[in-house]
C-alpha cells in the first residue's frame, strides 16, 4: 500500500491486476480532455490499463489491496483526450475538415427501418460527394501547381523573370530542358502526387492506430430498436476504409494524369503529327477512364458490414488499384514529356471547366441526396429531427462549399502572389473568381440572422430575469446577480437554434453557389468584367464584391495557415482543433477514408474490455459516469456490452447531448426508439442537466423511473448562505461532480443496481 501511494503520477501499476472493491465507477470526460488527477481530485494517481493514448487512471491510494474501508464506489478515470490532441502531425488535420464533414452527412441520416435499399443509395451519394471532394482537392494543387505555376508563369518571360527560381523553365533561347510545356507539366505534376501520398500516408497511420482495434466478439442479438451501434461490427471499420482509401488515393492520382495528359492529347491530335503520339493520345484517356471507372466502382459497393465483426481487407484491391493508378500518372509524365517541336503554354491550362462540371456534379448529388432524405423520413418522422430529415444533405452541401471556397482560396492567393496586378497571366479559372464574390453576401446574410438572434436572445434574457426573481423569494436581490443567471441561461438556448442557422447557410449556400455556376458559365468572364456595360451601381456592386470576396480569402488562407502552425508548435493550440474534432471524429470513416480518424474506434473497445473483464473478475456493481461527450461513448459502449453483463451496469449522465445534439441530428442513431431500448438493456440510467447548459440537456425517455433528473440548480445559491458563504459560481456545462445531486444519484444508482449484492468482495471460494 504505501508502495503505491509513492509510485510517481501517471506512473503504471505493476502488483497484480486484482479487484479488491465491487463497487466501481468508471469515469468518462467530455470534449477537450481532461488530466486523471483532475478527473479524480487526487494529485496522486496510477495507470491501472492502457498506454500513453488513452488509458484506465485509479487513485494511488485506491490501486492496492482493498482491505481499508472506504466512503462510495471505487473510481477510475478513463482518459481519451490524446486520441484527437496528440503530436505536431495534428495539426494537418485542418486539411481534412471538408471531408469530416461530408462523413457527419453519412450518418445524419433519418431513422427508416425496413429500407434497407434506400438506405443503401443514402449511403452510395454521400460516398460519390466525397470522391468528388478528393477529386477537387487534387485538382486544386493542379490548377496552382500545373496552371498558373508551370503553364502560366513559367511560359511567360516576364512573370519567370520576376520569380527567378522558374528561370531555368522559361521559354525562349536561354530555357534548357525543362522549357518545354509537357516538361514542365510533369515536373509541377509532382506537388499534387505528393499531396495525396501525404493523404494516403494519413489515412494509413490513422488507419493502423485507430481501425485495427478490434471490439469483443460477439453474437448479434436479435433485431429490435436498439441503435446500429450495438452492433458487433460498428465500431470496426477496417476492410471498407481500406477500400475506400484505394479508391480515393487512385482517384486523385488520375486526377493529376488527366491535368498533364489533356494539354498534350489535344496538342497531338493536330493534322499531321506523329502517328505514335497521336495513338497514344487515343490510347491513354481510355486507359485513364478504364481505372478512373474501377474507383468509382469500388467506392459505389458496398462493403461495411456491422453485424459481424468483419476481418476480410481485400489486399489484392487494396494495393493494385492505387499502385495501377500510379502507373499510368508515370507513364502520362513520360507521355508528356515527350518531344514536340512548336508546342507552347499559352491562356490557361485546357481542362479547366472541370472545376464547373465538378461543381454540377456535387449539386445533382445534394439534389439527389435530399430526396432521397425526404423518402426516408416520411417512413418515420420525427418532429425534433434537425431539419426534418435534411441534415445529412444539408452538411453534405457545406462540405462542397467548403472544399470550394478552400480550392478557390489557395489558387487566388498563389495568383495574386505571382501576378498582383493580373496584367501578365490569365489568373485561375472564372468560376472559382465568382465562388470567391458570393462570400460577402453570405456574410451579409449571416450578419442579419447573428443580429436577430442576439436580439432573440435578449429579449429572453430579460423574461429570465422574472423567472430567477421568482425562485428566490424572499431573498434580497441582486440585481448583477440575477442578469448573470438570467444571460447564461439565454445563451444556452443558442443551442436550440442550429437548425435555423444551418437551414439559412444552406439555402443562401445552395442560391450563391447556383448563380456562381449559372454567372462562371453564361459569361466566361469575372464578376466585374461581366457587369461592365451594366449599370454603374451594379457594376459597383459586382467589383466590390470581387474585391472584397478576394481578400476575404487571402485573409481566412492566411489564419488558416497561421493557425496551422501554431498548431504544430502549440500543444494548447493543438488541444483547442481536438475540441472540434471530439465532435466530428466520433463517427467511423464510412464515407471518406481521409477525414480525421474515428477515435470511438479505440475508445469504445477500451471501455467495453474494461467494464466487462472487471464485473466477469468481481461480480461487483459498476456505474459508467460520462460527462458531456464522454456520456456518448458511455453509451456507445453500453450498447457493445452482451445483454448479461450490460444488465449489471448502471449509466450516470450529465451535461449529456445525447438527445439534443445527437438525438437531433443523427436519429437513425441515437433517435428516441434507441435512447428508449438503451433504458431497457441498461440495469438503470439517470441523467443530469443544467438549464446554463449549452451542450447537456434532458435525454427525454419515457418510462419509470424517470430517466431525467429535473433541471440542477445553477448557481447552487443565489446569495449568500450559511452552507455557501461565498458566491458560487455559474458552473454551466462545468463542474456536475460539484452538485450534492451527483453523489445523491449515485449512490441511488447503486441502491437499485443489484441490491441482493453484498457490499464487499466475494469471498475465495465464490466464482469469478
């Protein structure tokens, strides 16, 4: 005992794994993580399980033998938060945020049981949009690198000599080699190859460190209301993000041999070239599409299959397909580079209307995506469903908007930094000009509805005012006091009014970005050279909107890069883009292989070996204690429990968003059907809830008991008291542990967990 209270912090546990209590409570933080000592109010603590990622903390005095008495359950504090906040490599994850949106639109699909067909082509659009976000990507480092770096700048003299590292690609008497077009197409060609290796090479890493984590096996149960992820293969997605990363890595590797390749195949098929290039100009598209064709069939079959715990990886697939991709961008670089006497860069670089058909594309996608969302919910609707179904196309549109304004971003920035004065090159594509001028109306737009809502919120604020006034009679008031109170409260309804703000976003999002595609396409000018013989105020307008939508860009490019690095160098910096990852990674990668790694795929295991292997040694009680995000993989984790061992476990939550962020959002997951079939399968739940709570609210399941606890008072005391002499604080989503209610409902949890239960360990002859 007293060789463990001497152990360092953080230090692991080497005596023998033995359970001395039967009465435990496995503690789960919530989004920005947390320390073990501060999880379990000790300075002194001991890694009981796991390794520096995440791992089962226990207080030092608590890791010995269990002979001393003690007050309450045993704690242990499982620790997740190096999951999504770990080294400097984290900070590239800013890269992937488009396509960690368009996975959220995977699952925020309505609940439908009994459509398993339409569920299916839900599933096939969203995976389609996301290939199609690869796709622009890559075909940005093209237009940057291949357009306006090597066919623009470098083919035109003036613009080399004024960046001298692009002399040696110049045209003219004093270029050498690499002067020639094809050249100099190929060697640019290596900056967007080298960007999706550096996406596979991502996906990979997280792919063993997160994916390879295999659940305990188990039989499926039978069909019932309980959420797919009780399923015994949710949480293990391996084969199919192997597949898709195969697909995805191929599709932006002949993304690039087609931006090389289509210069020179329309160069060769003048009258009167060589009959060598001319057939291979003919010879290598159809190869290009034949492979380009073998992705998109591997992205549109099916291969997640969440009822077992499949261990199959398709190796053959996995490694022909991106390894045949790559050979014929090898052999499109040789292709183009071949000699060809009277070939020079002049405009832009052909292919440029990819960047509209792409944009087409994605739109006929969100289209076909909503109706198919629709369909679904009419199967079964759900009144507090986010957007009445239209949630998943609705972030599925945002990702492509995003991934545009992103692509649109980089290439204005690069040139303006190669031609500031747009007098020397013909810049990047018109559509991605007119993408970049719909920013300041959205803008504008947002503005108002952050003006509405905040007169919203203060009208409420005042009506607070009246409420905290009557829950404290007789005290005497203060009136500073009673605005805090009454202004936390109102700001945590803010909360409730996401489905209006993604509801504007995305109509405004979807009209800008329709009359973007509709301007780029019936003018083939800029905003400003298409309104120049217009009015003068609307000419006005449109130049202004272009300039300003511009520098919008260049400057969110620029904290974006800004933050990036602060990023790689700042653990605090790194902690705060793991906030947001907390919510957007708990989902697997079912739609994009190169979005941030799913952390549930290690955390839920971790939570499941553990409450199952310690309740099969003690036959004790165990209460699972998730506080805000943590509340959801309490959940998640419950739900992979077998039925026996899941009847013996007790679910305490607080500040949960169980219902109010994940019951809204992704109700085929966590809609009232599951929540309600989590009650039953569970031995008891009890939840707690703040009305200052932004993010935690009621769970909202029928039955008795009642699941919820009624609303905690926040601040515990309004003045001061002889129990608080001091003020206390507003705790917020903060802080549940500090209510006597906690510990009250704990201890009730244990009271109706297994009350025939001794409250000591079983003796040596009892079975463990």
């Amino acid at each position: 005992m007293e060789r463990a209270q001497e152990r360092p912090t953080g230090q692991e546990s080497t005596e023998p794994r033995h359970e001395p209590d039967t009465d435990l409570e496995l503690l789960v933080h919530g989004v920005g993580g947390t320390t073990p000592e501060k999880m379990l109010g000790d300075p002194r603590t001991v890694r009981i399980t796991g390794d520096d990622t995440a791992a089962v903390f226990r207080r030092a005095a608590d890791a010995g033998a269990g002979s001393r008495p003690r007050r309450g359950p045993v704690q242990e504090a499982y620790v997740w938060c190096n999951l999504t906040s770990g080294d400097g490599s984290r900070a590239l994850w800013l890269l992937l945020l488009p396509f960690m949106v368009v996975n959220l639109a995977h699952w925020m699909r309505p609940a439908a049981p009994g459509r398993q067909r339409t569920v299916r082509l839900y599933g096939l659009l969203v995976r389609l949009a996301a290939l199609t976000l690869t796709v622009l990507l890559v075909a940005a480092a093209c237009e940057v690198a291949l357009d306006l770096v090597a066919w623009q700048c470098a083919g035109t003299r003036a613009c080399a000599r004024r960046h001298s590292w692009l002399g040696f690609l110049a045209p003219g008497p004093a270029g050498g080699w690499w002067s020639a077009p094809g050249r100099r197409l190929a060697l640019a060609a290596v900056v967007p190859a080298a960007l999706t290796g550096l996406l596979w090479y991502l996906s990979h890493r997280t792919w063993n460190a997160y994916e390879s984590h295999q659940p305990m096996s188990r039989d499926p149960e039978p069909a019932t209301d309980a959420s797919a992820l009780a399923r015994p293969g949710f949480w293990y997605g391996r084969r199919l993000v192997a597949r898709l990363r195969a697909a995805h890595t191929a599709a932006g590797l002949l993304t690039v041999a087609a931006a090389v390749a289509l210069p020179a195949v329309r160069f060769d098929h003048r009258p009167g070239g060589p009959a060598a290039l001319d057939a291979l100009s003919r010879l290598l598209p159809a190869a290009l599409t034949a492979c380009a064709g073998a992705a998109v069939g591997v992205v549109c079959r099916r291969g997640r299959s969440e009822n077992r715990l499949d261990q199959r990886l398709d190796r053959h697939l996995v490694r022909l397909l991106p390894l045949g991709a790559l050979t014929l961008l090898l052999l499109t670089l040789v292709y183009a580079g071949w000699s060809r006497p009277g070939w020079q860069s002049a405009g832009r670089l052909p292919g440029n209307p990819a960047f509209g058909a792409l944009m087409l594309v994605q739109g006929l996608l969100v289209v076909a995506l909503a109706a198919v969302a629709r369909d679904l919910y009419r199967r079964r609707p759900d009144p507090r469903a986010g957007l009445r179904g239209l949630g998943g196309p609705a972030v599925a549109l945002l990702a492509c908007a995003l991934g545009g304004v992103i692509s649109g971003g980089v290439a204005q920035r690069v040139a303006d930094w190669l031609d500031g004065t747009r007098a020397l090159l013909p810049g990047p594509p018109v559509l991605l000009t007119w993408q970049a001028s719909a920013i300041p109306p959205l803008l504008a737009v947002l503005l108002l509805l952050a003006a509405r809502l905040a007169l919203s919120t203060a009208r409420l604020a005042r009506a607070e005012r009246d409420r905290v006034r009557r829950e404290h009679p007789g005290e005497p008031e203060d009136p500073a006091r009673t605005r805090a109170i009454a202004h936390a409260r109102a700001m945590a309804t803010l909360t409730d009014r996401a489905p209006l703000v993604l509801a504007v976003l995305t109509i405004t999002t979807l009209l800008l970005g329709a009359g973007a595609l509709a301007g780029a396409l019936a003018t083939g000018k800029t905003p400003g050279g298409a309104a120049h013989r217009t009015h003068h105020a609307v000419q006005a307008l449109a130049e202004t909107s272009q300039a300003v939508g511009s520098w919008l860009i260049g400057l969110g490019f620029l904290l974006f890069v800004t933050w990036g690095r602060r990023a790689y160098k700042d653990a605090s910096a790194r902690r705060t883009i793991g906030i947001l990852w907390d919510v957007g990674t708990f989902w697997p990668r079912a739609a994009h292989p190169f979005a941030p790694p799913c952390y549930a795929e290690r955390a839920v295991p971790d939570l499941t070996w553990r409450m199952a292997t310690w309740i099969q040694r003690t036959g004790g009680r165990l209460v699972l204690s998730g506080h805000s995000q943590g509340s959801v993989l309490a959940a998640a984790a419950a739900w992979q429990l077998t039925p026996s061992v899941r009847g013996r476990v007790a679910l305490l939550t607080y500040g949960s968003p169980l219902e109010r962020l994940y019951g809204r959002w992704f109700p085929a997951h966590f809609g009232p059907p599951a929540l309600a079939a989590l009650h039953r399968d569970v031995a008891c739940w009890r939840n707690l809830h703040r009305p200052t709570d932004p993010i935690g609210g009621p769970v909202r399941v029928p039955g008795a008991p009642p699941v919820d606890h009624e609303p905690l008072a926040d601040p515990l005391a309004y003045g001061r008291t002889p129990d608080h002499p001091l003020p206390t604080p507003i705790h917020g989503h903060s802080d549940y542990q500090a209510d006597p209610a906690f510990t009250r409902e704990r201890a009730r949890l244990l009271a109706r967990l297994c009350p025939e239960l001794p409250g000591q360990r079983p003796g040596p002859d009892a079975p463990e």
